[in-house]
C-alpha cells in the first residue's frame, strides 16, 4: 500500500488507500481500477 494521499489520475480527487482510489475509477471514470492491474496512470 502506498504512503500518502493517492490522487486520481483523471480528477485530481484525494483518497486515503488505493482501494478507494480503485472503487471511485470504477464506479467514476470506466474501466479497470488500480487494484485490478492498471497502475500506469498514477
């Protein structure tokens, strides 16, 4: 898990874990999350 304030790379939104971060990609913006497989947009 990452230290620090995780932000969207398509909203500049703020989360605390990577699996907030993950469940607002999918629920928000389509398309896999970061938990999923997808870091390459961070």
């Amino acid at each position: 898990m990452s230290k620090g304030p995780l932000k969207c790379p398509y909203c500049e939104s703020v989360f605390k874990t990577e699996a907030e971060l993950s469940k607002h990609i999918d629920r928000i913006h389509i398309g896999s999350g970061l938990l999923e497989g997808d870091r390459t947009k961070w």
